[in-house]
C-alpha cells in the first residue's frame, strides 16, 4: 500500500514514510492510494478475534512495510496499557449500545490512536536513526493521551499547545504534571483554532519544519486514523446486519475513520455526527453551509473547534479524489472563511452522514435522563453523541461512541447529577502533582522560538 497527499503533489510513499511525514509536504492530508475492501465472508472469519488481533488484520491491509512480527508486538504493547480486558467493550442501554473507548490511561478515546502512534514512532526512529519533535494542538483529550503515548520514550521530545483556561482541569492535570524532560506543555492564550492554526503554520514552514525535525501527533497523521479504523470495524463484527455508528466529533477525524471503515465493509448504514453549539459540520450535513463561525466556550470542550482538520481528507473523496479541487478549495476556504457545495454534492453526503446537536442544557439534561432510566453516566461529549443517537437511530441497531470517561468532566456531571462521578485512582495521583507548563501568546513565532530552545 503506498500513500499520496489530498492535494496530489506528493504520492507512493510508504506506510513509514507517511507516518514521520505527517502533513503532507504541499500542504494536504495523507491517505491511502486504494482502501481496502472487506468481504462479508471476511468479516465473519474476524468474529472471535481478540481486539488485538482484530487491529493486526486491519492494519496489515493499509501497512506493507513493517514487518508482520514488529507490527504485532507495537500492537500488543500498545494495548497493553488498557484496564478493560475487551479493550473497547460494547454495552447495551435500553435501545442505545454504547462503545466505551474510555479505558486507556488518560481515559479518553485518543488513548487508542496515540499509544500506537507513540509506540510506532519509537520502533521507526530506532530504526531509522533519527530524532523527532513532536508538535501538536489539543482541545483536551488529543494532548494528554499524546503526552503518555510519548513521554519517556526514546529519541524524541513532545510539545503540545492547548487553549489556557479553555480545557477541564483533569485534561490541564494530566497534560502539566508530566515530569519526563522530553514532554513540554505550551498554554496559548487564545481558542484551540488559534492554537491549531499556529500548528499548521509551524508545519507549512517546510525550512523550519525540516530543520526540527518535527512530526505530527494530531489527527492530521493518518496513522492514527488507521488505529480508529479498527473499533469501527470491531462494532461492525458485533452485528449481524448493518447499523448506525454516532460521533460526538469536532475535528473529524474520529467520524472520518468511520467513513473509511463504512467504505471497507458496506456494513455501516450511516454515520451519525454529532456536535455542540460549535456546529459548522452539523450545518455542512443538513444546510451545505461549512462557515466559520466564533468558537463558543461549552461544557463539552473537546469539541469546541470550528476549523474540522481532517475535513480536507472528506472533501477529496466527495469531489471524487480530484486533488486539484481540493487544493484550490483549501486555498479559497483559507481566503474566505467559506466552501459552498452543490446540490448534488450535498446530496451524496447524505449518503453517508446524519447530523444533529445539543445545546449545553440538552446536554445536561440528557446526562440527567440516562442516568435516571439506566443507572449510566455519561460524559458530557458522550452525552451529546447518546442525545443525537436517539434522535436519529430510526430502526437501526446504533452504537453510540462514547469518547472519555465521565470523571474528567466532574463540574459538568454535578450539573446535571448533583453529584461528581466517583474518580478513577489516574486521577485521584495526578492532584496532588505539581503543574508545569509555558505560557504564550497566539503568536507562530513566539512558538517557535520555544521550539527551537528545547528541541533535541
């Protein structure tokens, strides 16, 4: 399998080559020349596989350059770090199934992308003989489980900038009180997108970029879409007949390996995306209108984004895989704030999505009404996921993604309960830890400067 940018100037490059590239060289996203396709005959045989070995079978089909035996203890070490013995266990509430992606160690879904990029990129370096910098931006969850994914690991340092004051302070615990000398912790004073936006210019700084030798951890790293690939298909093995699959998503990434993953198996009728107030890809879904709009603060913070980083990788495929339409969109949505889609475009995102939201009392409420009728809590990004899931489910069997555990939202969960949800032993270590972390303002080259000063 070779791989290509949306914006076709780079193309056949390797698994590995893709990995340590991140963002592509010109500017697009990295995807796979073909996706694979898995028969109904296939999808049987993968029944009673463990996670693990589910996740091999996937993966072998998008990666061609790793040996098999490598491939498979990455994998394992990756997934040993997870307390549920299922990994990514599938539960039953009323007429609702919930995938709990919640049981890696920082208690977020990123968990499940991160420990496998943080152990692919070690195995690569090694072997490679080279050094990384690691540079990323994080509305919450994306950071902390990045920083575990990489902390203490040989050959390369991390710095992740997150909006100060606008993630929860578990998510602020569990990113600052990492002590490893190869973990850097930068609080922007700004939004995520200002922090996001700094990312993607440090990158597109090609001179800089190579000589920092930096690499990527957001979800602009199709690796970590290829590790979400696989609980799709895991939720897709569990039935016997094809089924919804509902996303609490912001930036894309997490419901566009659903749609690769509905590509590969036929067997997901639709997705459906769910999104807070911050609502520009539930207005591209139903309205055709993908705007940016102010980002407003929410009790769901990981969600609070109104640039969708992956959304580029949807668009090659919606404007089928014309990479030079993509490229002059990126440039005039970049100009203007704005992609206008036609009927028939928006016609065939149907095909594949279903959208809706929740404002920040529907979110509390809906919090409140599971917990009464099912004993179950939710996180209030789950909440808002399980309260569209229900809207839009019809008659399909649905599973509804549930993204981080409820104890690192306690202030939303008392909100609605009255009560906090019991903490995890995780969380109850880190509050007594001491904060590190560097504070700057929204400014590219202010990062830089940092950057420079502490990269290996």
């Amino acid at each position: 399998m070779k791989y290509k940018s949306t914006r076709g100037k780079v193309k056949g490059i390797s698994f590995s080559e893709s990995v340590i590239m991140g963002l592509a060289t010109d500017g697009g996203l990295i995807i796979p020349e073909s996706i694979p396709q898995i028969s109904e005959k296939q999808l049987f045989l993968w029944e009673k596989l463990t996670y693990e070995e589910l996740a091999f079978e996937v993966m072998k089909l998008f990666i061609d350059d790793i040996p098999e035996d490598y491939l498979r203890d990455i994998i394992a070490k990756s997934y040993a770090t997870f307390l549920h013995p299922e990994i990514v266990p599938i539960i039953k509430k009323d007429d609702l199934y919930i995938m709990e992606l919640f049981h890696g160690p920082t208690l977020a879904f990123k968990d499940i992308a991160l420990q496998f990029l943080g152990n692919l990129f070690e195995y690569l370096l090694e072997k490679r003989k080279q050094k990384m910098n690691i540079l990323g931006a994080t509305s919450g969850d994306t950071g902390s489980a990045a920083i575990y994914g990489v902390r203490g690991k040989k050959n390369m340092s991390i710095f992740i900038l997150y909006p100060y004051k606008r993630v929860s302070p578990i998510q602020e615990l569990q990113m600052t009180t990492v002590s490893d000398p190869n973990v850097f912790c930068i609080a922007i004073k700004g939004t995520f997108d200002d922090c996001q936006n700094i990312v993607k210019e440090i990158f597109n700084d090609l001179e800089f970029k190579e000589k920092n030798r930096l690499g990527a951890v957001n979800s602009i790293n199709w690796a970590r879409v290829l590790a979400q690939i696989v609980y799709y298909i895991w939720a897709v093995i569990k039935f016997k007949k094809p089924i919804r699959v509902c996303v609490p998503t912001g930036n894309f990434g997490n419901i566009f390996a659903g749609y690769v993953a509905k590509r590969m198996t036929g067997k997901i009728e639709r997705l459906i995306l769910a999104t807070n107030e911050n609502d520009i890809l539930y207005r591209f879904i139903n309205f055709g209108d993908y705007s940016l709009g102010e980002v407003i603060p929410t009790i769901s913070p990981s969600m609070d984004i109104q640039v969708a980083s992956n959304f580029e990788r949807y668009l090659y495929y919606l404007y089928n895989e014309d990479s030079e339409k993509v490229a002059e969109t990126m440039l005039r949505f970049k100009k203007t704030g704005k992609i206008s889609f036609s009927k028939g475009e928006i016609e065939k995102v149907r095909k594949d999505f279903l959208s809706g939201y929740a404002t920040q009392e529907e979110t509390l409420n809906i919090i409140k009404k599971f917990y009464q009728e099912t004993g179950y809590i939710l996180d209030p990004h789950t909440a808002v996921g399980v309260k569209v899931a229900l809207e839009l489910k019809e008659n399909f069997d649905t599973v509804s993604l549930a993204t981080a555990h409820p104890a690192k939202f306690p202030e939303a969960v008392k909100r609605a309960l009255g009560f906090e949800p019991e903490k995890p032993k995780a969380i109850k270590e880190l509050e007594s830890k001491e904060k590190r972390f560097t504070l700057l303002p929204p400014d590219t080259d202010a990062v830089k400067d940092f950057i420079e000063k502490h990269a290996i």
